[in-house]
C-alpha cells in the first residue's frame, strides 16, 4: 500500500509541474522580473479595455441623447416636402441676388384661394409678390408696402415688369410700416376695407439687401447698457457682454458704419467658439436684434397680426414667415387668441378627423391640400399649421437665410 501511494504522489507533480508555471523561489531575478512585467502588462491592458468600452458606452450613450433631443424638436416642426426650385418657371425682374425664402410653400398655401385681392406687408424685393400674381391671374387689386425706400423702388420695377400680362391688374405700392395695414386699404379703396381681402402675406425676414441709419445709430450712439440689454432680450444671445464691450470698443477707432463692419467684428469675437457656424449663427442673432430694435416690432407685432386678420374677408388667409423665436412665438400666440378655441374640440388632425371644408378655388371641389398636416379650430378661424411649416433641407443648404424660417397659415371663417 505503501509503494501505491508513493507511485501517486510521484506521479501526479510530474503532470501539474507541466502544466503550471514553476514557483518564483525556483525562477532566476530575470524571469521573475519578466513575469512580474507580463502580469501587470495584462492588467494594465485589462484595465484599459475597460476604460474604452465605459467611453464607447458614453459616446453612444450622448449619441441616443442627441438623436432624442432631434427626433423631438422634429415632432415639434413640420419640414416642408416642397421640392427646392420647384417655382423656377416664375418670372423675377431686377431682384438681383435676393431669394424669396419658402417661395414654393408661399405659394401652395394661397393655390386653393380665388385670390381678387393680395395684400404683401413686407414687399422687400417683390420676390413672394412677383410669383402670387403670376400664379393668380384672377387677381384685380394688389396692394404692396414696406418701410424701406430702396426695397420699395427695385419692387415696384419688378411688379411694374408683370403688369404688361395682367392689364386688368391694379397694382399699388407704398412706403409705410404694416401696422397701418387698415388705414392703407380705407385709402386705397374702402370697399377692400369693408368687404375684406383675399390673401395677406408677412415675410418678417430682414431683407438681405436692407440697411438703415439707426441700426448704425444703435451700434455707435446708443448707451453701452442699452447696446446689452438689445443683444441679450432681442438677440438672445448668450455672449452679449463680450459682443456689447467689443462694440463700444469699435467706437473709439471710429464705430461701424456697414454690415460688412460688424460680421468682422462679431467672427471675431466669436473667434474659435463653435467654428464657423458658431460665429454665422451669432451674427443672425445681433443682425436679428437690431432689426427688432429699429423697428420695434415685438411691441407692434401682435397689433399688426390682428389688423391683417381683421381686414381679411371670410374664408381669406393670412400666413406669415418669422426668424427669430419671439417673433414665431408671439405669432403662435395671437394666432391662437384670434381664432377663439373652443377648448373642448382644440387640436385636431387631419388624418384622425377628416378634410375639414377649406376654400377652394372656382373650379375645384375636394381637392385636397397636401401641405396641410394639422389645424387648429376656432370660432373665428382655423389655423391651417398647428405645428410650424420648416424649410426643406435641400432649401436650408441653398439658401442661408432660410435656416430659420418658420411658415404660420391662419384662416379666417
């Protein structure tokens, strides 16, 4: 019994000393060293592996955050299916480098109206104007005004241009601010006034070819606190205080007096913030709140709205296009007052609800509009965007100016 175990406990080393690494106390100082290397190489690896999955893990982990925060703000927005380049048949006089922003989408919200009469409150260079008429040979009475005279003068060339194919058009424009939109018309015919136009239009986009004295009064005249105080409730801009003090620092080397001024100042002030896009973006929003300023549209704005909708005749629309977020919020909001929801039947969609019985045109019946997602019902109207009609990408990338457009339909019953 003796020699069996003595036989196992011979044997059963042998096979576990081949399979196992030998002892340290039996290893040389350098294959100790080495092994103690390889050991703390794999757990240095160990760890590093480690590090790297935690990191794929939190890009992707920001990555689903991103999508969700775009998928959301996608919901909110309804991206127009309107092909860029589509109303290229139109005909456009002098208008040099100015593109009408969401021209396509203008012109499919007035397509199903008999148009008589087409009221523009912000004729800029008559781009919007120029294709309404032309797709409308119906119309009698056009009526066109805005506040700059450079604007007004390249507009009424244009217009004049189309008038030679409409004889029985009479078209007028004007130089004045659209919050005298009803006095206007009791001048140009009190019948237009009494039974109410057709269409209106407000494109409150500054005109890429507009510029005016008291935005440069404001840059190099006004208070450095009011200069602020314009940039950071206007503008929303998160940097006022950098842009305000550089601006007053321009003053002392003589001030701004061109656009072409304060882009250099604003990119460089924004220098290394976001790349290019962060310094475009940036300059949109001090461009954006001067204009406010000058025009001291937000205290106007919502009286304005509710003139246009006032002088509107009974199934006539009014749509309007903002860039700046106050502006589409005040606009969301008026709409909303306007139409006096009935709060039991608000919010309704066209495919859970059916068409609603929208105007046509003379010759049309049932023809369904495809640019309309969802409406709002009211007492007084229907708002025809209960989410805001956006650019398509295909515009956004070929038009700059259109990135932050917002199209807003209300009809008036």
């Amino acid at each position: 019994m003796a020699k069996q175990m003595m036989r196992c406990l011979i044997s059963i080393p042998r096979i576990s000393r081949a399979l196992s690494p030998p002892p340290a106390a039996y290893l040389t100082l350098r294959a100790q060293r080495s092994l103690a290397t390889d050991t703390a190489d794999t757990f240095s690896d160990g760890r590093m592996m480690q590090k790297k999955k935690k990191q794929q893990k939190s890009e992707e982990k920001k990555k689903a955050e991103l999508l969700a925060v775009k998928r959301k703000k996608e919901k909110r927005r309804t991206r127009s299916e309107k092909e860029f380049g589509s109303t290229i048949s139109f005909e456009f006089h002098s208008n040099e480098n100015h593109i009408p922003v969401m021209l396509g989408e203008v012109v499919d919200v007035f397509s199903s109206v008999y148009l008589r009469s087409f009221v523009d409150c912000t004729l800029g260079a008559a781009g919007h104007s120029s294709a309404i008429i032309q797709a409308h040979p119906e119309l009698e009475n056009y009526v066109g005004m805005d506040v700059d005279p450079v604007a007004h003068a390249k507009a009424r060339a244009c217009i004049d241009a189309l008038l030679h194919s409409h004889s029985h058009l009479k078209a007028q424009t004007f130089i004045r601010n659209f919050k005298h939109i009803k006095s206007l018309l009791a001048d140009v015919d009190p019948r237009l006034l009494h039974s109410g136009v057709d269409a209106i239009l407000m494109d409150l986009g500054m005109s890429s070819m507009q510029a005016t004295l008291k935005a440069e009064d404001i840059l190099n005249c006004w208070p450095d606190a009011e200069v602020g105080r314009v940039l950071r409730e206007y503008g929303e801009e998160s940097n006022w205080r950098l842009l305000q003090n550089k601006i007053v620092q321009a003053r002392v080397h003589g001030g701004l007096h061109s656009t072409g001024d304060l882009v250099d100042l604003v990119r460089s002030a924004t220098h290394g913030r976001g790349g290019r896009q962060g310094w475009i973006k940036t300059a949109t929003r001090v461009f954006q709140a001067l204009r406010i300023a000058v025009n001291d549209e937000l205290n106007t704005l919502e009286k304005s709205l509710n003139a246009c909708f006032e002088s509107l005749a009974p199934g006539g629309r009014l749509a309007v296009i903002s860039f700046h977020s106050l502006e589409d919020r005040i606009v969301k909001q008026t709409f909303l007052s306007m139409i006096e929801i009935d709060r039991g039947d608000g919010d309704v969609d066209v495919e859970e609800r059916g068409e609603r019985d929208i105007r046509k045109t003379k010759d049309e019946n049932n023809a369904k509009e495809t640019w309309i997602r969802s409406m709002v019902h009211g007492r007084n109207g229907t708002i025809l965007t209960k989410r805001p009609i956006t650019p398509s990408e295909e515009e956004e990338k070929l038009n700059v100016r259109s990135r932050s457009a917002k199209l807003r339909v209300i009809e008036k019953v």
